[in-house]
C-alpha cells in the first residue's frame, strides 16, 4: 500500500501542479526507482565476471598457499591456456587489493591459439596474520575471467619449540623433512624453482629473521662459491651439522631438476 500511494497521489497533490510541488514530490519515487536499478547493476556486472571466458582455460580457478609467519611475500601463479582458434589478447589484471601486485609477459598480452602463460601474484603479507581472501579479475577481448586465492600464515614457532626442534636435527638432520616439521621445510618446496626455491627450501633457515647463529647468512659469505659446491652440499648436505640433504635419494624433498635451479639461483647471486 505504501508503494502504491507513493505513484498515485490524490486529487488535491494533483491540483497543485500549477506550483511545482507534484513535480517534486513525484521525482523522488523516480530517484528511488533509479537508485534500485543501479543497485541491482553492480551485482549483474559482477555475475558476468565470474563467467569463465571460453576462450581462455586456467589450472585453477581458486589456489590456496601457505607461508611461514614472518615471510614478506606470498605468490600465486596462475597457468593460462588460449583454447580457442583465434588471438586472446590479455589487456589487464586488476586486484582485490592494493598490497597484491600482478606480473604477465606484457600489458597488452596476445597469447596465440594453443598458446599458455603465467600470471604470477605477489602479495604483501607484512604485518598479517592468519588467512587472507583475495581475488585477481584477467581482463581480455573475450570477456572477464575472476581468480581467486587464499593465503594462510602459519602460526609463529615458539623459542621453546625452536629449541625442541634443534635438537631433533642435531640427532637426525633429516628430520626436518618429515612429521609437523615437513609442513615448513618440505611441503612449500613442491613444484618450485630458483629465487622461488630459494625463499621457501633456504631462506626460511638462513635468512630468518631470528636465524641460529650456527646457520650460515647466505647473503654474507667472505668469498664467491663455485656452483659445483653448492650441488654438492645442497644434495648431500654436511655430516655432523644440522644442514640436511635435500635430494629426494637421501630422504629429501627436492629432485635432480629442482637442486640444479637451486645451484645455478646460488651461483649467479
């Protein structure tokens, strides 16, 4: 009744026309009118974006990473894949947030049919803690793809479970590879390479932010070392310290592939 009464005014609003006061009253049930369509839009725009682009196959449409407390970045790499028999053109990547930054060969970005790439998002995840909600939308010629990711931090490591931990690699190097440990030092080294490899095998023991004084500052050696050295101890690893073998021969979580990237990353330094 409400809405009813508010198009249909009585006889004496009507009479007033001559001043101007139907006029008004009759433009706000208009505005309201108005208002609600251009609610109503955002929500249609966003449902389209959401619409995968036939054109364009992802790896993954939702990824979900894990980072060490205390790690500066996280990054997510989505695979894409032009599928269909025309040029793609890739024009942007605009994000949920201004602390993710998004990296593609080019802006714009032609992929050819059949051709594939990585968009590759860096997230900053300093001052955060426990699990981030983010989504990236690919702008194209075809349409508008959304991507989304979850980023968990882990929890801080205790000085008393530092310490626990110590003494376990002391009596078994390996040991780091396996248990609540792997969560740290092995499950973040799957399928990554060089700089990447680096930050998740490496640096979370030798350039932590509370590193143990008996592990080495990689960033500090005294003198150049050969990327024969670097094969060596990162396969094998040094008896009677607490530097573990990473090759997965050894117990390790890192194949042939993965060490050299780790090798050649280390050497170019």
């Amino acid at each position: 009744m409400i809405a009813f009464r508010s198009f249909y005014w009585p006889a004496s609003a009507r009479r007033a026309t001559a001043t101007g006061v139907y006029r008004r009253r009759l433009a706000s049930p208009l505005r309201l009118l108005l208002g609600g369509l251009l609610a109503v839009l955002p929500g249609l725009a966003s449902a389209q974006v959401g619409v995968q682009v036939p054109a364009l196959a992802v790896d993954a449409l939702n990824k979900q990473v894990s980072v060490r407390f205390g790690q500066t970045n996280a990054l997510v790499r989505f695979a894409l894949t032009n599928v269909s028999s025309q040029p793609l053109v890739i024009k942007d990547v605009t994000l949920s947030c201004g602390c993710s930054a998004a990296s593609i060969p080019a802006r714009p970005w032609t992929l050819r049919p059949g051709e594939h790439g990585q968009v590759v998002i860096t997230t900053d995840m300093r001052g955060k803690q426990g699990s981030l909600m983010k989504s990236a939308v690919v702008h194209t010629t075809s349409g508008m793809q959304t991507l989304s990711y979850q980023v968990d931090i882990q929890e801080p490591v205790t000085p008393e479970e530092r310490a626990r931990n110590q003494r376990l690699a002391k009596s078994d190097r390996q040991a780091v590879f396996r248990g609540a440990c792997a969560e740290c030092h092995a499950t973040p080294t799957r399928q990554k390479l060089g700089g990447e490899l680096f930050a998740a095998a490496c640096g979370i023991c030798h350039e932590a932010e509370h590193r143990a004084k008996m592990v080495p500052n990689l960033r500090a050696l005294k003198q150049p070392v050969r990327r024969d050295y670097w094969l060596e101890t990162i396969t094998h690893g040094k008896p009677g310290t607490l530097m573990p073998a990473f090759s997965t021969a050894e117990g390790g979580p890192l194949n042939d592939a993965q060490i050299r990237s780790l090798a050649d990353f280390l050497a170019a330094r």
